[in-house]
C-alpha cells in the first residue's frame, strides 16, 4: 500500500488498529451490555468506535447501573493485555523515520490510557499528540476527534491518512475529509473495504 503524496500526518484508532483488543472488548460488552439490553441482539455493533461516556447517555439510563459498568470496565482494563497488531510496531519506526507526524485518536478515555502507559512507557512519547475522549464532546462517527487531531498537528485535514477498523471510525474518518485505510481486523473485509481508500488485514499487508 503506498500512501497518496500529498500526505503528512498518520491518525491511529488505538483498539483494533495499534493493540490487539477489539476481540477482548467483543467479549466484555456483549457480556455487559447483554446483561441490561437483553432485546437488543446487535448492540455490540452499534456501540464499536463508541466513548465510554457516549455509550453510558444512550443506553444505560439508571445512575445505579452507571456506576457497576463503569466499574466493571475499569476493573477489565485494569488486567488487558496489550498486545500490538501484526506489523504495527516496524511499520510505525519506518512512518516516523520517514518524517511523517503520527498522532493516536482513539475512543478510550484518560483512564484507560493510563493502564496503556504503564505496559507500555515508550507509547506516551512516540507520537506527536494524542487525542482521546477526553480531549472532545462528539464521539465517532463525528469527525471532531480526527479534525483536533489535524489542528493540533498543523496539517490540513485533506493531508492526513486515518487507520481505523470500526464502522463509527471509518465514518467519521470520512467526514474529516482524510484519506481512509481501513484495518480489517474487527469487522468483515468486504465491509471495510467499501467505507475505504485502501485496506489491510494488519501492517505485514503494507510490504
């Protein structure tokens, strides 16, 4: 896969796309959000790419189960191992020596990012800025996450590339304008391929 030229700045999705977590998080919300929204058999889908907060104000009204989710969430992330995507940690040394501004956009919050930090010192400063849940008010499929990141790097957003793997952030990948490399690593190929410019199963695909 070779990169449009007029490109600048790389935008990684954290979860699917840099670690190996979209299948442990599969298995903890349908676990979780089963439990509350037992009618509702496709929730998982509709909440991939998705803020904890933003998942939290659209389907777990009542304070009570707030707090035991989020408790449970924190717990889980607490112990998740994180584990790199294939070919992600060679393909990252090669963007940055070739002078490419690299930024992490992800859904997860503060809190989370601090459990990746202590398994992983060297994350913290190896990119040029980090947006998390934190930093916006929109979650995906929004593009505000994707645009901050862009303004915090000083790069139009028609410069940038994004990697993302799930429907929200393809989407909202998109809708910032970027051009799109979906990482098949959570959702069906086929899928994935139509919502992108160029798609790979993980980043021994690029060589």
């Amino acid at each position: 896969m070779i990169l449009p030229n007029n490109i600048k700045a790389l935008l990684f999705d954290m979860d699917g796309v840099i670690f190996d977590t979209e299948g442990l998080y599969t298995e903890f919300w349908k676990r979780e959000l089963f439990q509350y929204l037992p009618d509702d058999p496709d929730i998982f889908d509709k909440v991939k790419g998705s803020t904890l907060n933003d998942i939290l104000t659209r389907y777990f009204k009542e304070e009570d189960v707030r707090v035991k989710v989020v408790a449970a969430i924190d717990n889980f992330e607490t112990t998740m191992p994180f584990v790199y995507i294939a070919g992600y940690e060679n393909y990252f040394k090669i963007v940055k020596e070739k002078g490419y501004k690299c930024a992490v956009v992800t859904s997860s919050n503060d809190k989370k990012m601090a459990n990746v930090f202590n398994r992983h010192p060297e994350f913290k400063n190896e990119y040029d800025t980090i947006i998390t849940a934190d930093d916006i008010t929109l979650s995906k499929p929004n593009p505000q996450c994707f645009l901050l990141a862009a303004e915090r790097l000083g790069v139009k957003p028609e410069d940038c590339a994004v990697f993302e793997d799930s429907i929200h952030g393809l989407n909202a990948a998109r809708a910032a304008g970027m051009f799109v490399v979906g990482v098949a690593t959570s959702n069906p190929y086929n899928i994935v391929k139509e919502m992108s410019d160029a798609i790979i199963r993980d980043f021994n695909d690029i060589y």
